[in-house]
C-alpha cells in the first residue's frame, strides 16, 4: 500500500482543496466588492461635488 493512497493523507488532501477553493472564491468576493464600491464612490462624489457647486455658487450670489 502506497503511503499517499492512505485514508488520513486523502482527506488532508481533500480538505486542503477546499479550503483553496474557499480562499479563491473569498478573493474573488472581496475584489467583487472593491470594484462595486469604486462604481458607487465614481457615481456618488460627482452629485456630491455638483450640490457642492451649487451651494458656493448660491452663497456667492447671497453675499453679492
């Protein structure tokens, strides 16, 4: 009997593999997330920096 056909080497071997396959799918969420976040940030700082405008704008017409 080969030593890396033994029952206790194959589930160490089996779980290893999950756990990779965990990790890879962790990674893969965790990008998914950043780049979700960079699309919020990119749409919601612009509307942002408009009202921003919008109000300076607005105060510079009040105090002239």
């Amino acid at each position: 009997m080969a030593l890396s056909n033994t029952p206790v080497l194959y589930k160490v071997k089996k779980k290893r593999k999950i756990i990779k396959a965990i990790i890879a799918n962790a990674v893969n969420i965790f990008f998914f997330f950043v780049f979700l976040s960079g699309v919020i940030i990119k749409f919601y700082l612009p509307k942002k920096v408009q009202k921003l405008k919008i109000n300076t704008e607005l105060n510079i017409q009040i105090l002239i």
